[in-house]
C-alpha cells in the first residue's frame, strides 16, 4: 500500500489485526526485514511494515535526513490515525524511533530502539574510519548519512517518556558506551545487551526478538 505523508510517498505493509506496531528498519535495507519476525506478531498485533523515504518503493531522491524520516512517521501515524502505536526501530529505525519520541512525545505507546546511536561518533572506531573511507571515494548518499547524522543529545533523550527498551548485541558496531549512554538519558527505559550477536544477527531472517517484543508490549 501507498501513503502520501510530509510530501513523499510510503510504501507499506499491513498483517494481522490488534494494537497498532510499526516496525522501521535500517539503512540500505526496506520492510523486508522483519518478514520472519513479523508472523509471530501479527497474531496479536497490527503490524505495519514501512519503507523509509529512499528506500523500497518508497520515493527516491528526497532528503536523505533523520529528522524528516521521523517526520514521515509522524504523517504515518496522524494520517491513519494510529492511536499510541508501539515502535520497532532497528540501527536506522532506532534512530528515527528515538527522533520521533522526544519530537511527538505524546503520540507514542512504547519505542523498543535497536542498535541505534546518537551521533556518527556513537559507531566503534573502525566503522567511523571505513565510512569516511568510502565516502571519500565514492558518492554513496545512504553511508553519507551514517557518517554525518544524527545529532541527537541527552537533553533531547530526557523528552522521551514513553516506556523504552533500548538494545544492542554484545558484538555490535555501536560502543557499548553509547547504547548504555542512550539508556540512562530515557527515564523510563529498560537495556538489553544480546549475547554473542552482532549488530544485525538477531534482527534478520529470524524470529529471536518475538518473545522480548511480546513482553515488552504487554
């Protein structure tokens, strides 16, 4: 399905039937990340799968911005009048999950933000050098925005009142440092560290996030 919202094109999808969940996925990826995860959930849950602006059949050659990424969701959420949807963000998604919450505060039920980060300084070392490697050498637009966005601050994270469950894999790009740093600026926000997982291994092609989704929703 199709949406026109902040002047741009959504596409997304919609299963099952219940509380509204919207599941926003990473960069260079689209709504197809959550495939397997999503079956479990739609038995109890509406689920709408989005893809962001520039990614999927979404529209093309728009700004390339969180904030207006987080914008889009807003005009998603307002447009079919969601009522205190439960947001799933992975690494990209997590980011504009976080936008979202501290610009909107009221019109989220819950935000679970995985694998995000407040600025390009939030990656480990190594993942900042290869970004600044490519970008230097190519123009790649969606690695432009992960080496020069998001700014996001504490101050901004202490607007964030809906319940949060903040995650990370043990093995993730994100530095530890700043997942717990996102952590403690929510007041009302839980941390999971994911044992043995990398930054995308409990995200794709599986359904490992089901059972802490369908706690943390309750």
């Amino acid at each position: 399905m199709n949406i026109n919202v902040n002047g741009i094109n959504l596409f997304y999808e919609q299963t099952g039937k219940g509380r509204p969940m919207i599941f926003i996925h990473g960069n260079m990826a689209d709504h197809h990340t959550f495939d397997t995860l999503v079956k479990p959930l739609e038995e109890v849950y509406c689920c709408y799968l989005i893809d962001s602006r520039n990614h999927g059949e979404s529209s093309k050659n728009v700004a390339f911005d969180y904030e207006e990424m987080a914008n889009d969701i807003y005009g998603f959420i307002t447009q079919l009048k969601l009522k205190k949807p439960i947001i799933i963000g992975f690494s990209d998604g997590a980011i504009i999950g976080m936008i979202l919450a501290y610009k909107y505060p009221d019109i989220i039920g819950k935000l679970l933000a995985a694998g995000g980060n407040l600025n390009p300084e939030g990656l480990k070392i190594k993942y900042q050098r290869l970004l600044v490697k490519i970008c230097n050498e190519e123009e790649n637009p969606f690695l432009k925005l992960m080496k020069d966005q998001p700014h996001i601050t504490v101050k901004n994270l202490s607007k964030i009142t809906c319940p949060t469950l903040v995650l990370a894999g043990q093995n993730d790009l994100i530095k530890r440092s700043e997942t717990i740093m996102i952590h403690k600026g929510i007041q009302q926000s839980k941390l999971m560290i994911i044992k043995a997982h990398t930054h995308e291994s409990y995200i794709y092609d599986t359904d490992y996030l089901k059972d802490i989704i369908l706690e943390f929703a309750l």
